[in-house]
C-alpha cells in the first residue's frame, strides 16, 4: 500500500536572528554569508519554548491539514538531534502536547536524513498493516548546541519543525522509492563532542566547549555533494522516474552550494528546485517537511506533483526518495 503524505505542517519561534544581528556580534557580514551558504535570516527558540513545543505545534498542523483529529494518528516518530532530553524522548513529551492517545511513541537519531529516515519507517508501518496513519515530525532547537563564538558554524544553523501526515494512498501514489545509508567511519566530522556518556557534562567539557556543534566544513560540503547526487540518481532509477519528469527537487536545506550542485548532478535545473534557506537556515531534520509546507502554501507543490528529495547528515546518514503528493 502506497505511503502518501497527507497533511502537512510547519512551526518556528517568533524571533528572527538576521545576518545583520550576527555581524554586530561576530567577525562575519551579510554578504559573507549569503554568498557562501544563501542564508539571510534563521528563528531563535527563545527561553522556555522546547524542541517538543515545536513538534507539537507543526504536528496539530499537519494533523489538522490531514482533516484528521488526533485520535486517529496510530504512530509518532520524531527525527531530532536535539532533543528536549537524553531520555525520555522528545516524542514522549511532545505526546500529550499533541493530544495523542497512548500510542507508540518514539525518536529516531539521523541528523539531516531523518525526515527522510522516518517517512521509510511510516511506509513500512503502513504497508505491513501495523498503522494506518503516522505522524512524522523533523524537529531542531540546534541554537543551543551551536558555540556562538565560532563564526563557522553558529550562522548556519536555526530552529523550527515541520511535521506531515504518512496514510494510505492509491496505486501511483505516495513513496514510489526510497534509499537510505550511513558511513559512521566518517562520523567525527561533524558530532557534539559532549553531553553523551562517552563525554558527560564536566567542568572541563563546558570550558572547551564540546557539548557545541564540531565541523570540518570542507570535507562535509564534499561528502554532502557527493552522496545527495549519488542517492538522487539511485532513487530515481529505482523509482523509472526521468529527471525532466521531477515537478520540484525538495533537499536537505544545509547550503546552496550544495543544493546546486546536487541539483545538478541529478540533472534538474534550479527552477525547479524550491529554497527556504535563505529564511531559516539548516534546520537540519526540520528542513524538508518545513519546505514542503511552505512550497504547499505558496502554490508551488499541488496534488499529483512528483517530488524528489535527498538529505545528507551527521554520521554520515544519507537517504533520498521519490514520492507523489
């Protein structure tokens, strides 16, 4: 039974951090970072609004869009990097924000492929006859992972949700196909040193700030590139789908620079390539349900429309799909 995305939904905290404010703040310019990664602005969570505040608004949403009630959604998978505790989930706490019955509820760990990771699980779910529909929420408040004095990664990154509804669709509907990997060989590239069991919380940790987002920025952009074209070109041959017949390409919104140049290994041209970086930054998890909803609202994305998607994150996860909205 074909998986079909059914609602979708977005949520961000209200305050905007410009490139503007951060050049009043660290050694960067707007050009600087507009040109090398297409940002202009990411949302801040302020104090007191949690990762789950986030997935439970972008979930009510999507729930809503589904014309569903929460009583109806049989699963809840979050795909988060940071999540609102080490345990329980952040789907555990987001559950009765939601309003859920006592469903299963759980986090899955990808980084940026999560999304992408979690609409494989809500496929399988659904075709197996284990759940009819299941909510999958990519959700970050990276802004507190992030070491503010390090102008190489703190403009990348912000925070906000997007959640969509996975039900069954008909025949040439929904996930057509589906890849997904991880090279854990290269994980070290781009990790948070502290804050698991390896490195608990120590005076030391706090000091040489590990419990921050760590990054070799150069070879990540070439392991990104790489990998997004190359599971861009498999999903679509596993899917007999021809670039030209791709409506809209939906990736990992992490830089443009790499969109582009994944775009154009995949043989899709840029227009048809839909971009909400330069709003929110890399939201990791967030980045394509977030897009989908925004490219929905804005007209760009109507019933039918082929879509493909690839995201490339920390672990290095990898995943790439070719759906039918």
């Amino acid at each position: 039974m074909p998986a079909k995305i059914i609602g979708l939904g977005r949520a961000v905290p209200d305050p905007v951090l410009t490139n503007r404010d951060l050049e009043q703040r660290i050694d960067t310019s707007d050009e600087w970072i507009r040109t090398r990664t297409g940002i202009s602005e990411r949302h801040v969570a302020p104090e007191g609004v949690d990762n789950s505040d986030l997935v439970a608004d972008a979930s009510r949403r999507a729930i809503e869009d589904a014309g569903l009630t929460a009583d109806q959604i049989d699963v809840l998978i979050v795909a988060t990097a940071t999540p609102d505790t080490v345990f329980p989930s952040t789907a555990c706490w987001a559950q009765p924000k939601i309003g859920l019955r006592e469903i299963p509820v759980f986090d899955i760990s990808a980084a940026c492929s999560g999304f992408l990771y979690g609409y494989a699980l809500a496929a399988s779910l659904i075709d197996s006859g284990r759940a009819r529909h299941v909510l999958v929420c990519g959700a970050e408040v990276l802004s507190r992972v992030l070491d503010w004095n390090d102008r190489s990664t703190c403009v990348l990154f912000g925070d906000g949700a997007g959640a969509a509804v996975i039900g069954p669709g008909a025949e040439g509907d929904g996930l057509l196909a589906h890849t997904w990997g991880a090279d854990g060989r290269l994980a070290e590239l781009l990790y948070q040193p502290a804050g698991g069991t390896r490195k608990p919380a120590s005076h030391e940790t706090v000091d040489e700030r590990l419990h921050s987002v760590h990054m070799q920025g150069n070879e990540v952009f070439k392991h990104a590139v790489r990998t997004m074209s190359q599971a861009s070109l498999s999903v679509l041959e596993q899917a007999g789908v021809r670039a030209e017949e791709v409506d809209l390409f939906i990736p990992h919104q992490a830089n443009i620079r790499i969109m582009k140049a994944a775009a154009d290994r995949a043989g899709i041209p840029m227009d048809r390539c839909y971009l909400v970086i330069q709003r929110y930054g890399n939201v990791s998890a967030a980045s394509i349900p977030m897009a989908l909803a925004d490219a929905r609202a804005e007209g760009r994305l109507e019933p039918g429309m082929t879509v493909l998607s690839a995201a490339f994150g920390a672990g290095f996860t990898w995943a790439a799909a070719v759906y039918r909205l």
